[in-house]
C-alpha cells in the first residue's frame, strides 16, 4: 500500500499531523502499536495553551473542547503558607484550557474516522527503509506502506528516534517524581494551584467540573504500596495548607501512578525523509505543562513544510524543520526546568538551596515583569507564523 505521509504514533502529534494534512489536501496513514481504547483513555497532560486551543479548532475539532474544557486565567503559587494568583489575562491578555489529552485524542481520531482517514491500531513490528531516497518504506507484521515521508510521533520509547543517524541527546534527571491521582470528586479551587511546601511540591489541578488531578512530590524510587489512599489525601492536605483556611475535598481515586521527572532534547529531530515530532524528539517535566503543546506546536510546522512541498515544490521548509523547532523546544526546556526546581524541595539540598527558591517564588509573586515571564511561557509563546497553520 502507499501513501504521500506515513505517521507512527496516534498520540496528539501524530493525530493532529495527519488532520492539518488533511486539511491541505495530503493523504497520511497513521500507525498506532496500542489498542483504540487504549489511547483513548490512557490518562496523561491536561492543560492547552491559547495557541493549541486555537489550533485545534482550527483544525476543525474544537466544537466538544469549547462545550466542556475549562478555561482558566491564572493559576496560583502557593508557598510559605500563603498563595498569590498570577492573572494570566491581566499580564499577557492570554488563557489556558484544562481539556485532557485522552479527550484531545478522541476528538481527533473520531475527525479522522469520520473523514475517512486511514488510522490503523494495534500495527507491531514497526521498522524502517530507504529514508535516504525518494520512496521510504514502513514494514510491519503483516503489511507494509510505501510513502514520501515518515513521521515519527511514537513517544520516547517509541522506534523511530533510532533511525536518526548521528543523533545527540542532551539529557537532565531530577531526584524526584511525582505520585498522581484521578479522583471523582470536585476540584477544591477554581484554578492549578502550584504549592511549595516544606515536605515537598503539590498540585492541585481539574480533568472536568466533578473529576480532581491532584500531585505529590516523592522520591524517584516510592513504590505505589507504600502510599494508601488514606495516606495520599493527608499529606496533600498537609502540603496545600495555607493562612486563608483552605480545605481540600476528598473522593473516590480512580487512578494513581508515578511518574519519573526528566529532561531530555534529541537533535537534530529528521534523517533523510524521516521527520520526528513531540516525545519522540524531546522530553520535559510536567511541572510547566509543556509536553503536548509543544508536540502540537512541532506538527504546525511539519504541516506547513510538507503541505508546501506538495503544493509548491519548496524543500527549504523540510530542510530547517530541526532549526524551526528547535527554539521553542529549549525555551519550553528551560521554563520547564525553571518552574521544577524553584517548586520542588531537593531531597540532596541544604537551607541554602530553600532560600534561593524562596527567594525566586517572592520575586515572581511580587514582580510584575517576572510574574509576566511566567505568564507568557506558561499560555503559550506565539506562533512565528501567526496563529493559523495554513
């Protein structure tokens, strides 16, 4: 079988890629190794920045986001028992969307059910040929898909970063993780509250107006077992204490899971006609809320390059994708660096290491320049094109 753009991976980026195609007139086929009821529920990112909203209507699946996501104008730092809001829309004139990747996902593989798209589940075997000429060839169990290009939007586990030749990683561990839980009952506050506390960080965030996303901070090697649910909900409450009688509702968990805290940038993100997208490329902490957006931000411009080859002939676009990306990619790298280490309490650090975050969390609380800088990274820098792919 053939088709102008093979995509491996049916997460955000894969997905989105393959509807933006779409959208100009490309054929994709899209090759998922997971089950459909898998990717469609498997709990993962859940904030939108101004522009990944703004790109998904644009792509024609924003109708069910409009009608149940929850916009949000700030968030607030909490730390020293006390919180301060920073107004995203005071200081940047931009919002936020808590809207859940899994909801993300359904909505764009029903858009592309419903269009006819070629999305195939459960393809294992997965591997690679001739990315250095014009006819790639993607061969797995029981077929095999000729195209122009290859996409790979796998995850960092996934195959495709392995065909990249000469590839380099900058890689950075942090010495905690986080334990997080689904839990069917209200969210406590109206908007994310990022806290510092002395026996670690906590965020409290929302999937929908009855379901709470709720963090702790805990060593990279906490084994589930050791943390009840009973446990869970007392050291939250202990960590989200503030002078202003806050409460925190408790209810039935749903999930929990721990998640390892990492950074790692692979470059250069292409080989030949092999072009890699979001967690296939980069890895960043969750704590800046960065990881689906910036794949999303990265298959805006893949879109644009490979709609203009098909359209126009143009190579240029294709050739400096690594280049184009690579700038927003360590941007976000190092805000989410930033907001990790000046919430989290390293485990190895002394009380100087707790002054020199106290002293950025009062800055940015206190600064408006600063509290800006937060703002603008945390809804989204603008997109060099303007906001519309086409």
């Amino acid at each position: 079988m053939r088709t102008q753009v093979g995509i491996v991976g049916a997460g955000p980026a894969g997905l989105l890629l393959s509807q933006l195609l779409h959208l100009q007139g490309v054929d994709s086929a899209v090759l998922e190794c997971r089950d459909r009821e898998y990717v469609e529920h498997r709990v993962r990112a859940g904030v939108l920045e101004h522009g990944s909203a703004e790109t998904l209507r644009e792509a024609g699946v924003g109708k069910r986001l409009d009608a149940e996501g929850m916009r949000h104008e700030g968030i607030e730092l909490r730390f020293g028992h006390h919180g301060h809001r920073i107004d995203f829309a005071d200081l940047v004139g931009r919002t936020i969307t808590v809207y859940g990747q899994q909801e993300v996902v359904k909505d764009l593989i029903a858009a592309r059910v419903d269009a006819g798209g070629d999305v195939r589940f459960e393809i294992t075997d997965i591997a690679f040929s001739g990315l250095d000429g014009a006819r790639p060839r993607i061969t797995f169990a029981g077929g095999a898909l000729e195209c122009d290009f290859v996409v790979g939007a796998d995850g960092s586990h996934g195959v495709s970063r392995g065909y990249v030749s000469g590839l380099t990683t900058y890689e950075r561990g942090y010495p905690y993780a986080w334990l997080g839980i689904l839990a069917q009952v209200p969210p406590s506050a109206h908007e994310l509250i990022y806290t510092r506390h002395e026996r670690g960080f906590a965020l409290h965030s929302m999937r929908s107006p009855s379901i709470t996303r709720l963090y702790l901070q805990v060593t990279p090697d906490e084994q589930l077992e050791a943390w009840p649910d009973e446990r869970i909900w007392s050291e939250l409450s202990t960590r989200f204490t503030d002078g202003a009688g806050f409460s925190l509702s408790e209810g039935p968990v749903l999930d929990k899971g721990i998640t390892p805290m990492r950074s790692a940038v692979a470059t250069p993100m292409q080989y030949g006609r092999l072009f890699l997208a979001g967690d296939a490329a980069h890895i960043v902490p969750p704590t800046g809320a960065k990881g689906m957006n910036l794949a999303m931000a990265d298959v805006r411009v893949l879109a644009r390059a490979i709609a203009g080859y098909y359209a126009d002939g143009r190579t240029d676009l294709l050739a400096a994708y690594t280049d184009t990306v690579s700038s927003r990619v360590w941007r976000y790298t190092q805000f989410s660096w930033w907001m990790t280490s000046m919430l989290h309490v390293d485990p190895h650090g002394d009380a100087f290491d707790e002054q020199l975050a106290a002293a950025a969390l009062r800055y940015v609380a206190s600064s408006r320049p600063m509290a800006t800088a937060l703002a603008e990274n945390y809804t989204g820098l603008p997109y060099a094109e303007g906001w519309s792919y086409r």
